[in-house]
C-alpha cells in the first residue's frame, strides 16, 4: 500500500467559475498542474465524463465506469469515503446519497510518468517550457 500511495494520487474535485467555462483553459490548467504533481499516476472519477470529455481534452485515458452493486446507503456510500468503524453518522448526508445513488462515475487516468522522471533527474519543466517564475 505504501508503494501504490507513492505512485498514484487522486485528482478529487475540479471547480471553473462558470465565466470561464467554455474557455478551454480549465483542460489546459488541469493538465499542467497534474504535469507539476510529483506523482507518476493520477487518477479522477467524473460524473460528467459521460457529458463532457473535460479529462480526456486534459491528457487523461478513460478506463471505464463504475456503478453500485445496489442502492443501499451502505454499500453506495463505500465510493464515496469508505467505511468508517468509529462514525456515527453516515458517510454522505441523505440528499447527497438520493442524489448520487444512481452514479456511475467515469474512471479517468492520467500517465506523468515522463514528469516524474523529468523531477527526479532534476530538470525543470518550468524552464523547457519558457515559463517565468518569480
């Protein structure tokens, strides 16, 4: 577990004020802070890779969907936080169980393998890329 923690992060929540939307940066933003991420794998689920290919524009591989085995509280809620031994409450609050049971989220995966290596060797992608830093 520890060397799959090392490797692999998990891009979680992506949020473009909606003057930008449609701009198309927010492809370009998610891409290069995921090349600036020191891990070599990334990860994401999005509801809305059924709608819009947002992440695949960004670099990321579809891997496919997934779906509940059924719509219990219980078993739903494991996708979204896991299970929790000492919690009294539920993981998500009812709205949120109602709103997202019916999910199946895209799986979306993106390969920084060559950042990485670029990280670890030294080099600045900043420099290659003619970015200024201050």
């Amino acid at each position: 577990m520890r060397t799959l923690n090392r490797q692999l992060v998990m891009l979680s929540r992506v949020v473009v004020h909606p003057t930008y939307r449609g701009a198309g940066i927010a492809a370009r933003f998610v891409r290069r802070s995921c090349e600036l991420c020191p891990y070599p794998w990334i990860e994401t689920l999005a509801q809305m890779g059924h709608i819009n290919p947002f992440f695949e524009t960004a670099g990321f591989v579809r891997v496919g969907s997934s779906r509940p085995r059924n719509c219990s509280r219980i078993n739903h809620s494991v996708i979204y936080g896991g299970r929790r031994s000492n919690a009294s409450q539920g993981l998500v609050s009812e709205e949120t169980h109602r709103k997202s049971r019916y999910a199946e989220p895209v799986y979306y995966v993106f390969d920084n393998r060559a950042q990485t290596n670029r990280w670890q060797e030294g080099g600045s992608d900043e420099s290659e890329q003619g970015i200024e830093t201050e």
